[in-house]
C-alpha cells in the first residue's frame, strides 16, 4: 500500500484483534482492521491473536503515473478494461480512479469502457493522492479496404523497414499481422511490421487484417556493394559548409557512413553534412555497414571569395521545370560554395546545391549566401507552361552549307525550355540550344522542338540534292478494295503513302512485313479521310516511321482520333508530323517528291467532303520518268494546280485521284498519262467513257482490284519502266469489268 491511502482494511483477509509490529510504518485499528500507512517500511500485522500473520509493505504515495500506452483502440460496440498505469520505482498508485472525457465512450457499473460512437476521448487515471496521467481511446469500425504505406521496396542486406496499414473509412481500425513470403530473406523485428533484410533476393511482405483485409509489398534486397562511388575531392573553404553525397553502384545497396579523420580541420556528420573549421588538411571518410569497404576523400581548402553574383540578374522558368544555378567568383579560383534559399518556396524551391525546381506561377528571389556574408540574388519569374507550341517556320528550303533561326513561338504568360533535334543530323543539323539550322546535305530532315511537358513541333528541311546521277525507283500500289495504299522505295529507303481504313492498315503492314519492312523515311497521309488515313496508326506503331507528312495539321487529329489500342495511341502520339507545302520538296534515295498541291489547304473539316480539295499531289522525278500521286485531288484542285504549276502535270505514270473517280477531259488530256493506275474495288470500276479518253491516248491502264490486276508494281531505273501485276494474265476478268463499268 502507498503511504496515506484510504478505505484499505485487514478485515478483508482475517477477523478481529488486530496488531502491528511496527506503529512508526502502518498503524491498525485493533476491531475494525483498518489500516493507516504512515511512512514507507515494512510491518507485520496479526490477527485472531497471532494466528493469522502478514506482511504489510508500505510504499511512497505517487509523484507521477505512465499509462502503459499513449493510444487504444476498440471496436464501437464492444467494452474494454481501462488501461493500467504504473508509478515510478518505490512508488504505489493503489486503486486508480477511472475519469472519461468524450461522447464516444461510456464507463459501466462494472467498470468497463463501452463504445457508443465513433470517435475518440481521453481516458484519465488519476490515484489515490491526486496524481493523474491519462491516454486517447480510439472507438473505430471494422474497415473496408487497407492499404500499406509501401507497395515496393529496396533494401540492402541488413537494412530494416517498417509496414503501416491504412485504413478506409476514416474511423476504422483493424490489428494487422505481418508475415514474409521468405523468412530466410526478410527477417521479422521487435514492432509490429519492421523486417531486416538478412540476404539479397525477392520477397513479398503481406499484411492481413482482423477481418480478413490484404495488402502486400514487394521487396528487393540488393547485394552489398563492391565500391563506394565517392569524389575524388571536395574543394572548400575555412566556414564552408556542405553536404556529402556518395552512392553505392547500380543493382547494390548498403547504409554509408561518414566520419572526419581530421576532426580538428573538418567537422562531418555520420550522415555526410560537413564544415571546415580551420586551414589544414582535411580529410573524411565514408563506410559501407556490413562491408569493409571504405573510401577517404581529401578536401582541398581554396581561397576565400571577394565577391559573388549570378551569371543573370533574372531568368524565366516555367512550372515543373527544374535547372542548376551557377555563381560567379572573383577572384578566379576562390572557392564558389553558397548556402541558397528562396524567398517564396511555393513558387520555386532550392536545394544546397543551387538547384532550382518551379512549382507554381509567381516570382520569388534566390538568394545565395558564400563565405564573409557574402550575397547574390536572382529573380525568378515561374510562368505556366504553354497548352500549344509553333514554329516561325514548318518548310524549309536550302542549299548546302546555308544557315536559318528557327523559334518557337507560344502564348504570352507562359513559357517552356526548348530542345531542338534533328531527325537526320548528316542532313541538317540544329543546336540543341539555340535552334539554328545548318544544311549539310542533300536530303531531307526534320528538325524537333521539343518542350518540357512532352510538345512538339516540327518543320520539314529540304537541302538541294543532285539528280544526275544513277536513279531507281520502285512502286506498289497495293489490292486494298476502295482505298489508297501505295510502298515506295528507292536505293534502301522507303515510304508509305496512306493505308485505306483501319482494318486495310493491318493488311498493308502485314503486307510490308513480309517483304521484310521494317523502316519507314515517311508515312505520307495525302488528307484527312479515313478511307486514306484511318490505318495510319497501325502503320506508325509496327513500323519505325522518321516523319509523317501531311497537307495540314488539322491529319494530326484525324490520325490520332483512329486509333484502337494503347500502342497505337503512344504511336501516334510520339510520331514526328511535318506539313508539306505546295513548292516543297523531300527526298526518297536518290529521287525529289515535289509537292504540287493543294495550293492552299482550306479549312474544313477532315469529315467534309471538301478535305478532298486538299490533298497532297505529289510530282516525283525519277530520272527522265515522271511519276503523279494524286490522292483523293479534285477537279477544282487540279485547276489550282494548273494555274500554279502549268508545266508540271504532264506526267509518265498517273495515279488517278479518287479511286475510279474522274478530272476533266482537258486535264485528262494534259496529264496526258502513258500509264494510269485506278486503286480500286471491281464494284466501283472507272466509267467506260473515262477509260476510253485514256485509251484514246494511247495510256496503259491497270486496276488494282481483286481478279483484275491485284497489287499492282511498277520499277524505273530512270530510263524505262517496267510493270508487274499480281494478275497480270487474267484477261478475261479485265474484259469482263471492263464490260460491266458504267
């Protein structure tokens, strides 16, 4: 019993005549056996006139009391006993009285706590003199879902982590238990969900709840490391300050601790924060726990600085970007270390090595802070990043060794870092920094505008080629019903031009992949119709596509609105689209594609039938044979084309536009074509007056359809052309369509 605690009576253990030995420590009132503490000590107390003897024990009443824990939780619903709470050594608290404040709990008749409401309230145990300490009873629900707070881990061998499960809905709560796939690779510690990584290897950690809720983490042990990969030395100066930062090789792991061997010079932490006291020779040293391994890095004392300053007095960022801040020193070789901090950290915050990371609109001031209160500052204006980005140009024309500025353009109050690439750098090169082109070489090449949050753009680079020299050129002009679907190669290279509908593009990539395609210089959609372009995406996400040609931006949407599978959204996303003027020109091997049309593409939907009025026409020359591709170009086109280009349609091979549709008699005749190939189904034929204008003048006629002519191929070396068809032989369906066309 504690000195000076009431209502503690002998008579609870033996009956009448009560003694104490020693009335100094308890004294007993001799019929009632009421017991009073008065100092701490030990007496004997009799009974029944010495038959019944114990031992009282007296101990100081409580200066302070600890409950066994700080938090309990219980489900809402149920009772618990009320936690206990010791006293310190010496001491005895008695019989605690039990205090709740909250609605959430209710004491019994029993002296139970009961759980009425979800939510919590402070339990208080207060002992016989007045002393109190008191804990949080937490009254939850069983939860519906768990979570950890790691899903995935990487340790090294005899690193430790510790699992908390969270639960859903707020007022819930479940004891977990905690187990490891592999006990030989994941040791259990003291606290609940803590594991020692014992050898390298794979285990999962799982967690389950009282009511049968999972969850689990993946864990990594790394083998130790091999080496420290540390600095060669640090440069630093009396005062200065800094950090550390070694790291363990690829694929290994270990704790790494740093010490000074010179703690007189350098003073450094076991986790790597260092200060250089005085002038000498400073030197640190890092370990790896569970190794041998150590590393001694020097440190080189360099002159104080006189003065410091950024190399700008201001710069933009935008939100998400992050760059190295650099200071400038005087004199020369004085050392350059600063502490920097940022006056408004939400809008751009700085670590201590001057990094700086934008990340939110605003304008802030960094400051950084050397050696002798020494100071610099720079203002930082942290704007949006833009929703779109242009180029001052998309076509360029040059001639070897000429130079063009590119820039990009986009919405004011936003801004973005660019990095410019070129697709074909033997062609035409760019600074990455600036965005000025060089032409190299004939050919033709893409140069990329890239900004930080995954835009770009792209203008098309024509570099002056010869012509002269040895030319081939081969064409297919594929079987693929009432659409478009044409392979061209020269020397090694080749291109694709349109792809019919989705499932036609599956066919046509098929098709390629067994001629052993596996490289595209371009994918050419001639306009915005799916007939032409709705396999495109099949075709950039089998085939490694340099760049898409197209009439006008708005294919952009056309082709990525068609796809059917992630892949072919990534693909077509990622692809590198490049808008073709009228007078453009681009390159395939040794032959020029001179773009003829439209002359002016309209603004129309790529659903409108008008987008036919703006098809890519494309004139290529090969040698001394003339090669037309049409697409789906219109009479109304072909008009343009004949007032801007009036001596450029007389072509040796035509492929009529539309399918089996029709120009007029007078352009038919300045076409004046000595091959005409229709891509075509046999139930959309050309009209028998149509063929016979061509027949008329004297022209080769072939169809792509099934059981007239197939697929349809065509080789020139520049001189002579050769044709091949799949069904070369079958006249007699020839007749027979020929017959039924109307």
């Amino acid at each position: 019993m504690g000195v000076g605690e009431p209502g503690v009576y002998a008579s609870e253990i033996a009956y009448g005549d009560y003694l104490s030995s020693d009335e100094s420590v308890v004294r007993v009132d001799g019929q009632s056996g009421a017991l009073t503490a008065l100092k701490p000590g030990t007496a004997l107390v009799s009974a029944d006139e010495g038959r019944r003897t114990w031992a009282v024990t007296v101990l100081k009443a409580p200066s302070a009391l600890e409950a066994e824990d700080k938090t309990q939780y219980m489900m809402l619903g149920s009772s618990v006993l009320p936690l206990n709470a010791a006293a310190r050594e010496g001491e005895w608290a008695g019989r605690l009285e039990v205090r709740l404040s909250g609605s959430a709990a209710m004491l019994t008749q029993e002296g139970l706590i009961y759980g009425a409401d979800v939510g919590s309230v402070t339990v208080t145990l207060k002992s016989y003199n007045g002393i109190k300490c008191s804990y949080t009873l937490q009254v939850r629900v069983k939860p519906k879902s768990m979570a950890l707070n790691l899903s995935e881990a990487e340790l090294g061998v005899g690193e430790s982590l510790t699992l908390e499960a969270a639960f859903e809905p707020k007022y819930s709560f479940s004891r977990v238990e905690f187990t490891a796939s592999d006990a030989g690779i994941l040791i259990p510690g003291e606290a609940p969900g803590s594991f020692t990584a014992k050898t390298e290897g794979s285990a999962t950690l799982y967690a389950q709840s009282e009511n049968g809720l999972t969850a689990a983490c993946a864990v990594r042990v790394l083998s130790l490391p091999s080496e420290i990969l540390c600095p060669e030395r640090v440069l630093a100066a009396v005062g200065a300050r800094g950090q550390l930062d070694c790291a363990t090789p690829q694929g290994t792991r270990a704790r790494l601790v740093y010490e000074s061997l010179t703690p007189d010079v350098l003073e450094i932490s076991e986790g790597g924060a260092w200060r250089v006291l005085k002038e000498g020779k400073g030197l640190a040293r890092v370990s790896a726990v569970g190794t041998a391994l150590k590393c001694d890095i020097p440190f080189e004392l360099l002159s104080a600085p006189k003065s410091i300053a950024f190399s700008e007095k201001e710069l933009s960022m935008c939100v998400g970007q992050s760059l190295s801040l650099s200071l400038d020193v005087t004199p020369a070789g004085a050392y350059a270390g600063a502490a920097f901090r940022s006056s408004n950290p939400r809008c751009a915050e700085v670590d201590q090595n001057g990094c700086v990371k934008a990340l939110g609109q605003g304008t802030c001031t960094i400051t950084a802070e050397g050696l002798n209160g020494l100071r610099a500052q720079i203002i930082v204006r942290v704007l949006k990043q833009p929703d779109e980005l242009t180029l001052d140009q998309s076509f360029l024309s040059l001639s070897p060794g000429q130079r063009v500025q590119l820039s990009c353009n986009y919405a004011k109050n936003s801004y973005t870092p660019i990095a410019w690439e070129s697709l074909s750098p033997g062609v035409a090169s760019v600074d990455a920094q600036s965005g000025e082109v060089t032409a190299l070489s004939g050919g033709t090449a893409a140069i990329v505008a890239r900004g930080l949050n995954g835009q770009k753009v792209t203008c098309l680079v024509s570099v002056d080629a010869e012509t002269d020299g040895p030319v081939e050129l081969e064409i297919v002009f594929m079987d693929i019903d009432t659409n478009d679907a044409i392979i061209l190669r020269s020397g090694d290279e080749y291109a694709f031009i349109d792809s019919g509908s989705h499932p036609y593009g599956e066919k046509a990539a098929a098709f390629m992949e067994e001629m052993g395609i596996t490289h595209l210089k371009y994918y050419i959609g001639t306009h915005g119709h799916l007939d032409h372009i709705g396999g495109a995406c099949v075709i950039l996400s089998r085939f490694d596509v340099d760049m898409v040609i197209i009439p006008h931006e708005r294919v952009i949407r056309a082709i990525q609105g068609s796809v059917w599978t992630e892949e072919e959204r990534a693909a077509a996303a990622a692809a590198s689209y490049c808008v073709l003027p009228a007078g453009g020109r681009i390159y395939l091997g040794s032959v020029p594609f001179d773009c003829i049309g439209p002359i002016t593409a309209k603004s129309v939907k790529t659903t409108d039938t008008k987008e036919n009025d703006n098809s890519l026409v494309l004139r290529a020359q090969a040698g001394s044979k003339t090669i037309l591709l049409t697409g789906d170009a219109t009479v109304n086109e072909f008009n343009a084309i004949m007032r801007a280009y009036p001596d450029s349609i007389q072509c040796d091979v035509f492929k009529n536009t539309h399918h089996a549709g029709e120009l007029s008699d007078q352009q038919i005749k300045a076409i004046a074509p000595k091959i005409v190939v229709f891509s075509t189904s046999s139930l959309r034929l050309p009209s028998n007056r149509y063929r016979q204008l061509f027949e008329k003048l004297g022209s080769e006629i072939y169809i792509t359809a099934e059981r007239i002519n197939g697929n349809v191929t065509l080789y020139t070396d520049g001189e002579t052309i050769a044709v091949t068809c799949q069904y070369e032989n079958n006249r007699a369906a020839w007749d027979k369509a020929h017959g039924a066309a109307k």
